[in-house]
C-alpha cells in the first residue's frame, strides 16, 4: 500500500470519535495528519506547525494521534501497513 498515492478514511469514524468527527477543525487536522504519516511512513514525521494546537491536543486525548516525542504515529497506522 505504501506506492498507492492515497490516505483511508475509515466510515466508522464518526461513530468511535463524535467528538473529532463533529469539529471541523479537528477532523481537517487529522486528515492532514494522517496523510503526512502516510507519505512519511515507515518513518515517524515532525507535527506541522500549521495544526492547530488545540486540535492537536483533542486529537492526542482521543487516541487517534499518538505523540512519539517531537513526532507522531495515527493510531492503526503501522497495522495497516503491514
């Protein structure tokens, strides 16, 4: 999957996470996210500065972003792949 030029979206998002599918702004960066760790992928990339701290930090708190120092994993990211 790592040569195919696309991120997954699962459906079911927004019944495991209301809270991050609901706000706009949450659910932009998580998508941006996501696709960075996609792209970077097996690596580990650096947070974008242009995610909104508070949108980071609910991301964070809910589980699907999972902090690795000054860089980050999606949860589910390294099974998928793999």
């Amino acid at each position: 999957m790592a040569d195919v030029p696309y991120s997954r979206l699962y459906w079911r998002l927004g019944d495991e996470y209301p809270d991050v599918w609901d706000d706009a702004a949450t659910l932009g960066a998580y998508v941006q996210l996501l696709i960075q760790a996609d792209m970077a992928w097996p690596s580990r990339p650096h947070r974008p500065s242009l995610i909104d701290d508070d949108a980071y930090a609910r991301l964070v708190d809910s589980g699907l972003v999972i902090e690795a120092g000054k860089r980050y994993t999606i949860r589910g990211l390294e099974k998928e792949r793999r």
